[in-house]
C-alpha cells in the first residue's frame, strides 16, 4: 500500500444525498460526497459538492475546507455572512451553527476529524 494519496475522485461515483428538508431555506440543494478516506479513528477525507440552495446546519465535528469551484456564503448564528470562493480555506469548529447558502454549484475539499 502507498502512502501518498491524492484527493482524486477518478471514477469513484458519489454519495448523493439533500440536507434534511426541515432545514431548507430556499433552492432544492442536492449533495455529491466522494468520501475518499475514512481512517477509522474519526479523521476523515474527501470531496463535497452542493447545488445552488440555501439551507441551515450545524457542524458536529472540527473540518478544514478548501473550496475548489463556486461561489456560497456562510453564516454563523449571529455573525457576519462569510463569502467564499475557489482558493479560499477555513475551518468550521465543531458546535458551528448558522446556514450554508450555494450561490453557484460549490465544490470542497476536506478533512474533518470527530
């Protein structure tokens, strides 16, 4: 086995999926997950895609991002709207709690840990 991985989909097909019709704004977002590593001890890698929508959620675990494509913007609950877009990086601690709102298909990287 390799030790050098790299945040590659190739032909993996993702996970689909929608945030939880309660929390949705506005827009019908749908979700593409290509969960490229999943070491077992709660650290886990991969690809994240969202359509245009805007929805509520809280982040359970700490993540660092890195957006690839698009444009969103993010709120924190009583914070200032956070613009992002290819080339930008940042963390959502865990207990964040605010909405995600995809101005243009918006496409990350990520490493979170539980």
């Amino acid at each position: 086995m390799t030790r050098f991985f790299t945040m590659q989909t190739g032909d993996m097909p993702p996970e689909e999926s929608a945030p939880n019709p309660d929390a949705v704004i506005s827009g019908t977002p749908r979700f593409k997950l290509w969960a490229l590593e999943d070491l077992g001890d709660g650290v886990s890698a991969g690809i994240w895609e969202a359509t245009p929508g805007t929805w509520r959620f809280t982040s359970d675990h700490w993540e660092y991002c890195r957006i690839l494509a698009g444009r969103s913007v993010i709120t924190e609950d009583g914070g200032t709207p956070r613009e992002v877009t290819a080339g930008d990086s940042f963390i959502l601690r865990a207990g964040f709690t605010g909405t995600w709102s995809v101005i243009e298909t918006t496409r990350k990287d990520y490493v979170a840990r539980d």
